[in-house]
C-alpha cells in the first residue's frame, strides 16, 4: 500500500521525514498555538489573581480584612460600576473553612473560585433571599464537621473571592456603606477573629491583570498559581496544554530566549483574540435588538459556568471575561425581577467605534423597565475600566445624577470631551484619543426590557 504523499505548504518532507527547518518550524507553531488556546483558557485564572494582588498592594491581605468601596475610576477593574458599593476579600481556605455571616437587607453577593468559577451566590439571589444567613465556604477535601443550617459552599480552590454588594435604596450611599460594614466573615474555628473592614473608597486601586496580560508576566503569574492550587479535573485537557508549553505543577519555569519569544508573542495574540471576542464578535444572538446597536454583555443565560447543551461555549466565556470579571447564574439571568441585565454598546448608530473626542447624545425612552434603578456606564476601552477623565465620574445612574427626572418621557444623555451648554448633569466626560464603550444596567428588569416593547435608542454623534 502506498503512503498518501505528504504536501504541505509549510513543512517539508522527504520519505515521510521532516528535513531542513520543518521540525523546528513545526516545533515552533505548535507552542505558539497551544499557548494562544491556553492563554484565552486560562484567562480567567490570571484576572482573578489580578483582584486578588489589588487587594494585597493596599495591605488587604488574605483573611485579614474586607475592603469596601463605593467605586469610581480611580479604581481600575474591568467593568465595575458606582450603582452599588462593594465589600471584597480574598479568602484562603488553606487552614481550613470560612464562615460569611451576613445580616439580613439587600445584598447580592457572591463566592467565586480562583477560576473565576461560581461557588455560591448570597443574599437577594443566594438562599437566604435577602432573610440574612450563615455561609460557609469549605476547601477542596473537607471532611469535617459543619454547623447547623449553615449554607455551604465547597470549593475548589484554596483561594476564594468573596463580593457583596449592598443596594442604595432610595439613593441612600452611606446606609449601603454601614450594611457592608455589619458583614462578619471569620475562620470557621474562630468566630472572634473577624475580618476587618477597610474603607477603600478615597484609595487608587487597580484589580486587574492589564500589567501581566500581555508579555511572559501572564506565564509566570499562571505557573505561580499551579504551584499553590489544587488540579481541577475538568480542566485536565487544558493542564495537558500548559505542560505542553513549559508550565508543570512542581516543575520550574524557566523558558529559554526561543521559548520565552513564542510564549510573548501568543500572549500578545490571546489577548488580541480576546478583545475581538468583546468587541468585534459576528455572533448573531449578542445582539439585544433587531434596529438598535446594543449587545448582550452575557451571551449564555441563566448559568455562571458558560454551560449550553453543546458543551462549555467558550467564545461566550472569552467574551465576558475580556471585558468583565466573577460570574454566577444571577448576573446573567434573563427572567423578568431576575437580579439585572447587562448591555453593550462601542458603536454608534451608523456602526462607527465611540470616539473620545467626538460628542454624542443617548436618548432613553421612560420609563425604563427597572423595579429598582438603572444606570449609564462608560468605559475605556483599552483598560475595560472606568473612564478617567477630569471630571471625575464615570456613570449616570437614576438613584443619583438622574433622580430628578420625571417618571415619563425620554430623556437625553450626552457624552464628550466637553460638556453640552444647559445639561452638564446630564454629561458624561469622554477622553480625545481614547475608545470607550458604554454599559447600560437595568436592576430588577420588567417585562419590557424582555418583549421587545421598550428599548434605548442608540449613540448618536453629534459633532
């Protein structure tokens, strides 16, 4: 039987063998390939250690405080936004179990792994519905005693993110700031070495992993983490991937000058891949309406997980973590009372990127379909964090800056360089030379923002 002649634009064979540079070349593609798809696939893992260094470098060390904040842009991270506050902290479950202790009122919060993976959700949408409950969140291999009516969470990390948001209701920031302060989190063995809770809101802070993403850093941050967290056996394929490369659990990382070079160079290209995934993606279903320019931020609904019947949907999961970190089936409900939705828009209404030194107006129809409030958030583009501007805000939110509007009508918003005569409070200050994009959130949705009966209009350039 005679061998299929083997032809291939980029490798050469003689008598089935590699010959010349094809090996090497070969050699060479099959790092830079492996890397790029474990970079997208391990993305995650490296931004959550992004949070938890940010919270480190302002001394908010693991099991020893919660940071709370009402956020603004002096705090970089990916998409948060200033309509709630927030308590986070890392969590190590190494010695043992954590015990969240969280009062009754309206908190929605969550648990998520080092991976950026659902553990439990708290209050509004955990199990406790806002009645106030004790959580625990147990390590990988816990065989221990537990109390009593006590919520479990198990994990499967030693590293844990805990992140509570209190509501404002009624526009009452400094209430929201005491409800995150009568949260109690302690080791599961010592109820009396409560976590302290550390005001960050003044402090410059920056959670995410733009410093690493894009050169060996990524690597290195990401063989650190092998090195102290447990294997996850789902991930197993994609561990295969990492030793493939040059990274092993218990084996220094030490890439030589070829190595090194294809591994910058992939992260480089998974990091470009990424940010087409967030804000270039063909998907048909990330669209929210068939006239507008708007996009669904979340493209799986319902689940944290980015689970469909098909398998894991990865380009849903490089899109959101692109843009966004921590994931749990409520932030991506679509049910009508269901937490809240998350909308997208970087284009304008004739399909052009938002450009910072452009003027633009954004009409909202009233009145918005939220039970509870809404808000209008922009961000840079580059760093997927609040837009930094001399103003010194970043978002319109209806609690706030808009909670003098009648209950009906539309109103107009305007974003630029320089503010609109007459409706400056209606301004949002965008950068020349720099992209952003914005987020429209909807908390407790109505039946509206779902039959298609009420919808934004888009951004519309002006000059």
């Amino acid at each position: 039987m005679t061998a299929p002649a083997m032809v291939d634009n980029r490798y050469e064979f003689a008598n089935g063998y590699p010959i010349g540079s094809s090996a090497t070349r070969a050699w060479d593609d099959s790092v830079f390939q492996r890397a790029v798809v474990a970079y997208r696939f391990w993305y995650p893992t490296v931004s959550m250690e992004g949070i938890f260094n940010g919270n480190r470098e302002l001394g908010l060390n693991d099991n020893r405080a919660v940071g709370i904040a009402s956020t603004g842009p002096r705090h970089v991270g990916f998409t948060l936004n200033s309509d709630t506050p927030y308590g986070a902290a890392v969590l190590d479950l190494s010695a043992g179990p954590m015990v969240v202790e969280l009062p009754p009122g309206p908190y929605i919060g969550l648990v998520d792994d080092h991976h950026q993976r659902w553990i439990t959700d708290l209050g509004i949408p955990g199990p406790d519905r806002g009645q106030g409950g004790t959580y625990v969140i147990v390590p990988p291999g816990y065989a221990g005693a537990l109390p009593d009516r006590a919520h479990v969470g198990r994990s499967a990390s030693f590293k844990v993110l805990l992140a509570v948001r209190a509501l404002p209701l009624g526009g009452d920031l400094a209430e929201a700031m005491d409800a995150l302060r009568a949260v109690r989190v302690h080791p599961l063995e010592e109820a009396g070495a409560v976590l302290d809770i550390i005001d960050t809101t003044e402090l410059a802070m920056d959670s995410t992993c733009l410093c690493w993403e894009a050169d060996i850093s990524y690597w290195r941050v990401l063989h650190g983490i092998l090195e102290t967290e447990p294997v996850v056996p789902e991930f197993l394929p994609m561990y295969g991937l990492l030793g493939a490369i040059g990274l092993e659990r218990g084996v220094r990382f030490a890439p030589d000058r070829r190595s090194a070079a294809l591994l910058t160079a992939a992260a480089r290209t998974g990091r470009g891949q990424l940010l087409v995934s967030a804000f270039a993606s063909g998907r048909p279903d990330r669209m929210a309406w068939p006239d507008r320019r708007w996009e669904w931020v979340g493209l799986v609904a319902d689940n944290g997980d980015f689970r469909t019947a098909s398998g894991l949907d990865l380009e849903a999961r490089d899109r959101w973590f692109a843009q966004a970190i921590i994931a749990s089936p409520a932030m991506f409900r679509r049910q009508v009372g269901g937490g809240s939705l998350y909308w997208l828009a970087m284009r304008d209404g004739r399909g052009d990127y938002l450009d910072g030194s452009a003027t633009y107006t954004l009409d909202i129809p009233r009145p918005v379909p939220a039970g509870l409030f809404w808000s209008v958030t922009v961000y840079d583009a580059q760093t997927r964090s609040q837009i930094q501007a001399d103003q010194g805000k970043a978002a319109l939110r209806s609690l706030f800056e808009l909670c003098d509007l009648p209950p009906d009508g539309p109103v107009r918003l305007h974003f630029g360089p320089i503010p609109p005569d007459g409706d400056e409070t209606r301004w949002l200050q965008t950068v020349p030379g720099r992209g952003w994009f914005a987020y429209l959130r909807i908390y407790g949705p109505e039946e509206a923002a779902f039959d298609q009966t009420w919808r934004p209009g888009d951004f519309e350039r002006a000059s």
